[in-house]
C-alpha cells in the first residue's frame, strides 16, 4: 500500500496529506499558486482556509522558504480569492 505524503502548513504549522494543502512554489523569481500541484520548482504548502492566509501574511516561514525579503501582497489576495473561488473554506 502506497504511503501518503504529509506535508506542514506554513500557516498553521499542522502536518497534513498533499491533497489536503495549496501548493505554493517559486519560478523565474515569482511565486504561484500550483493549482497542479506538479510544477518543477521548489515548493511550500499552506491549508484550504482564510485562516491560515492570513497567519501566512504574519509570520516568516514563506520568507524563508523561499529566501525572499517581503511576502507579495498579490499572492496574498490570490490565495484568498482561489480559495473562495473554490469554496474551500466552509
């Protein structure tokens, strides 16, 4: 039987499945949303809730995940809007 690969929320710090989580990676000096969850490039997860987003805002674990200097605030409002799109968050 296959083994699930758990994954820390940069949010809420809670360690859950990959499939439970927004895959967020670093490419050309940006960072995405990995809707895919199959993009070449180095990755961060975050939970499906609003809750979440906005500790992300707070604390600097994304930061150093991908050695940046500030968190865009685009990213942010995309992360919030995909998961409303989505209705993630109940």
């Amino acid at each position: 039987m296959k083994e699930k690969c758990i994954r820390t929320c940069m949010g809420c710090n809670e360690k859950k499945t990959k499939n439970e989580l927004i895959r967020i990676v670093k490419r050309d000096n940006t960072i995405v949303i990995d809707k895919t969850g199959k993009l070449q490039a180095r990755g961060a997860y975050i939970c499906k809730r609003l809750s979440c987003v906005e500790k992300l805002k707070k604390n600097k674990r994304i930061k150093k995940a991908f050695q940046i200097n500030e968190v865009p605030e685009e990213l942010c409002c995309e992360l919030e809007k995909y998961i409303k799109e989505s209705n993630f968050d109940k």
